[in-house]
C-alpha cells in the first residue's frame, strides 16, 4: 500500500526536487506586538503544488504575502528565481480569497487587467483572456460584470486572470472557500486539470485537510502563531485514478488522518 513520505523538521525543510523555483531563509514576521512567523526556511519546487496548512493564525497567509512581495518580512529574504523579492513582480500573480475583481469592468476586462498593464494590445489581450476564461468554464459570461455572477464563478474569474499573466508561480489564498462543497470538488478537479495543462508552480493555502492532501504534491504544516515548519508530508496519491477512487483509497484516508492527529492538539 502506497504510504505519503514524511520529512521531520529540520533547518531547511527539503524540497521536491533540485530546482527550488521559490527559496524562503529565515523569514521572520511581526505586527506590532504578535509574533506571526518565526525563522522559516523552506523551498517550493518548480512545476508543483504545495500546499500551506495549519491552525488559524498560523501565519499561511502571511508567508503567502511576504512570497508574493505584497507585505516585507521582518527578517530573512525570499528568491524567486534566484532573485530576491523586494515586491510585487510578473513572476508571480496571486488569487485573493475575496476574488480581488473590478466591479465595473466585465469578466473579460477583468481577466486581461494583467495583461493590459503589462502594454499588451487589445486584440492580443482579448485572445489570452478568451482561452482562460474558456479554460475555466465562463464561456458565454465574458461580457457579464462581477455582480452577476455567483461566487464560484467570480473566483473562476479571479484564477483565470492570474494564469493570463503567464506567471511562473501562482500563489491561492483559500480560492475555493466561498463556494459549496459540491462546487468545491469540482473545483479542485478543474484546477488539477490546469495544473497538468500550464505546468506552473502553485503555492495554496487551505483550512481543509482533505482539499490539501487531494491537490497537493507536498504539504507544509505550520504551528501555532508564531507560525513555524512543524513537518512536511508529501502525499502519494494516484493521480490517473478517478477522484472518487483517490478520496477512498488507503494512502490518502490515512494522510489525512495523520495530518488530523498532528493538528487535532490545536483545535479550539
């Protein structure tokens, strides 16, 4: 029976593979008086998912922020490509979790903001934004403004503008956690589908054990404020099988019972 690998803590937790696109050494963070992250160390492999999981005020969001160059760490330095992150950059694009739309421009205007300010031309923008929003299953609503549309389809929206941009990594801040949980597992399924297609790296944040382990190629639990690597778990899951037969087989029932026993010490 395939078993997920478990990395204990260490000063570098490792990565998946020897081309870390993302490095993170010694990020600390404070606001005001609370200590939010304390002196992590980690590395995202280029091309993967991996997922940030843990306790609410953990600091997932946090880290997501400092990587994204949208806050500055107290200490320490992120590199994306070998290069150090003093803000926001055309490398990365991030996915709010309150979707982050214009409520005054369409979907397709919304979907190629990135590229228009990037100088793109008209036509060339309207193209790109056209096969994302195919590719996320919003053809026909192009011309529909944020207000008419549900939630699930406004982060439809939100994930098509940031793959647009052709960044190399995309960063997810709860993307999926406004929406029912039937939309949720298509979701999910949609995005491992875009994953495989645009084969970008992709760093997630998710209050769901059972959403990380099914999406992810490795996952990050982080302790309580302040938020530090507690262990790095990387789920062998069967990604040709079905998704109702990955979320019954053996190996993914049991990461997600492991992960559970690591974090229950933490619920309220």
């Amino acid at each position: 029976m395939p078993q997920a690998v478990r990395s204990p803590v260490h000063a570098h937790a490792p990565a998946a593979g020897d081309d870390p696109i993302v490095q993170v050494r010694g990020v600390s963070k404070t606001y005001a008086d609370v200590e939010a992250l304390r002196n992590i160390d980690l590395d995202f492999a280029r091309g993967k998912l991996t997922t940030l999981l843990g306790p609410s005020g953990c600091g997932k969001t946090t880290l997501l922020k400092i990587i994204a160059g949208l806050i500055p760490a107290n200490a320490g330095e992120v590199r994306v490509n070998g290069r150090v992150v003093t803000g926001p950059g055309p490398e990365r694009a991030f996915v709010f979790q309150d979707f982050a739309l214009m409520p005054w421009a369409t979907v397709m205007r919304n979907v190629a903001f990135g590229l228009e300010l990037r100088g793109v031309n008209q036509a060339e923008r309207r193209r790109v934004a056209m096969q994302y929003i195919e590719k996320v299953g919003l053809t026909g609503f192009e011309d529909k403004y944020p207000h008419e549309l549900s939630g699930g389809m406004r982060q439809r929206v939100g994930i098509a503008r940031a793959f647009a941009v052709n960044a190399d990594v995309l960063l997810l801040d709860e993307p999926f956690s406004a929406v029912d949980e039937q939309n949720r597992r298509k979701f999910q399924e949609d995005l491992l589908r875009l994953i495989a297609i645009e084969k970008k790296t992709f760093i997630f944040v998710t209050h769901s054990i059972e959403e990380a382990v099914y999406v992810s190629d490795r996952i990050v639990l982080l302790s309580p404020r302040p938020g530090r690597i507690s262990q790095v778990i990387d789920p062998n899951i069967d990604r040709s099988a079905t998704p109702d037969d990955i979320r019954r087989a053996p190996a993914y029932l049991d990461t997600v019972e492991e992960i559970w026993d690591g974090l229950r010490q933490y619920a309220d």
